[in-house]
C-alpha cells in the first residue's frame, strides 16, 4: 500500500509521510524529488507575513497570471484578502520549505453551483517545475472532495501556458470564455498516502474550528 505508492509514484514526487512529532501535528509532509521536503499547512490571518514573502519573490509577470491584473507591488489588501480563510467558504493552504513559502493553493465555494469550488495556485517562481504544482492541486482535491466539492473549476489567461498545462494534465478541460480560458474538472486524486490525505483533512477540520472560535468568522448555522 502506502511502500508501493513511495517506490512507483504517478507523479515526479516521491511521497512520503512524516508527521510532525509535535503533538498534534500542524502539518503534512511530503517530499519533493527526494531532495526537498515540503510542509503544507492551512493559511490564516497569521500566515500574512510568509504570504507577503511569496509574493514579493513572484515576478510581476508571475502574479498578473495568478490575479488577473498588474501588480507591481505586493498589496496589504491582497494579502489580507487572500489569508482570511474561514476554512469552509474559502480554503487556503501553504507550501513552506524550510519555513518559507513557496507555494499556495486556494479553494472557494462557487456561489449557486452546488459540489463545485473554485482552484487558484501559484509557485514561487525558482521553484516551478519541480511538480509543487502538481502538488497543491492534489491538495486542492482533498480540501474540496472533504468540503464536499467533486468538481472545480479554474480561470487561466489565455498567453498562460504553464498554467493550462498543469491544470489539462490533471484532467480538467477548458472552453474560451469572456476573454480567459474557463476550465472544469474532478477534484485531482491524492496520489499520496492516504494517511497524509487523512491528516490534510483532520489538519483543514482544525483550521475550520479555528476560524470560528477566533471570531474571524461567523460560526455555520446549526
Ligand atoms: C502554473 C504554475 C502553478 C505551475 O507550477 P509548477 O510547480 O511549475 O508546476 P509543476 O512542476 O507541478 O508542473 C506540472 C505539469 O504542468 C505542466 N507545466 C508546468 N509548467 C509548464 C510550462 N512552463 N510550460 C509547459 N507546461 C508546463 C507540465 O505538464 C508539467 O509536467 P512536467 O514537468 O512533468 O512536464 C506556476 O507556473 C505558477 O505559479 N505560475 C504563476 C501563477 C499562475 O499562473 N497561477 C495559475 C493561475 S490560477
């Protein structure tokens, strides 16, 4: 089971499961090309700063892919925007390496269309290419399949070429449509252990309760 999954992966990542031996674990590991280890934990008004970080060490180019406008500098706004995950709604999860961020992954609920969610992801860029991506989406799958989202869809510019391929690699399929590429698909398989696909899950449960006991966010309806 899990043995086989490390020795003959689907992917470029070997996956490997390490828990944090700080109880209860804060986060899941994984390891990169056997060279790195990439820790993914849940985002949060306290992970502004390692957000600022990571989008400061995007190109210009880098971030108008990921936020369809220009952005010279990095916004206060943005950041605050984009760490003010309630969990449920709206899902954010980092990618640190050896305590910084080198990648991010978000999930929102689409309004009025029941099971789906939106993906947005962006990788530092010295780090594309070493399927961190690749990566986040499989994240992405387990935080939407948990929330109940089978399908998510994406928003690529049309000139994104990394982007549509990551995203068609994954199974998703795209039309044109008011002027970006508009693409669909299954929430991406964990191709992991399933232990870590379980962690990531009781990891985003905890997030979920600590964004509403921190009052960030108004506690679901009972
Ligand atoms: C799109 C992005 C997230 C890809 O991240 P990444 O970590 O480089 O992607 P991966 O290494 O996991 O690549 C997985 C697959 O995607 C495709 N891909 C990734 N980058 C590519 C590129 N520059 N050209 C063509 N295909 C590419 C390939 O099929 C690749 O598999 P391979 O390396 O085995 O050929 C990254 O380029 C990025 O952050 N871009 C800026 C922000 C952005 O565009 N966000 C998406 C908007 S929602």
């Amino acid at each position: 089971m899990s043995a086989t999954t490390t020795l003959d992966p689907p992917s470029p990542l070997t996956s490997v499961l390490r828990t944090n031996p700080v109880t209860p674990p804060r986060r899941v590991t994984r390891a990169l090309g056997n060279r790195s280890e990439v820790a993914l934990v849940p985002g949060g008004p306290h992970t502004a700063p390692l957000v600022t970080s990571l989008l400061e060490a995007m190109s210009p180019e880098a971030r108008r892919m990921r936020f369809f406008q220009a952005m010279p500098r990095v916004s206060e706004q943005m950041v605050r925007r984009m760490c003010a995950a309630d969990h449920d709604t709206y899902q954010q999860w980092l990618a640190l390496v050896d305590g910084d961020a080198v990648g991010e992954v978000s999930v929102a609920r689409v309004d009025g269309a029941p099971g789906q969610g939106e993906v947005a992801l962006a990788v530092r860029d010295d780090w594309h290419r070493r399927g961190l991506g690749r990566l986040l989406l499989e994240v992405a799958g387990v935080l939407a399949t948990n929330r109940g989202m089978p399908t998510l869809t994406c928003e690529v510019q049309t000139e994104n070429r990394a982007s549509a391929s990551l995203f068609t690699s994954m199974g998703f399929r795209f039309h044109f449509a008011d002027g970006c590429l508009s693409g669909h698909g299954p929430s991406p398989l964990w191709t992991g252990e399933p232990e870590a696909a379980g962690m990531l899950r009781r990891l985003a449960d905890a997030a979920r309760v600590d964004a509403v006991r921190s009052g960030a966010v108004l506690a679901p309806a009972a």
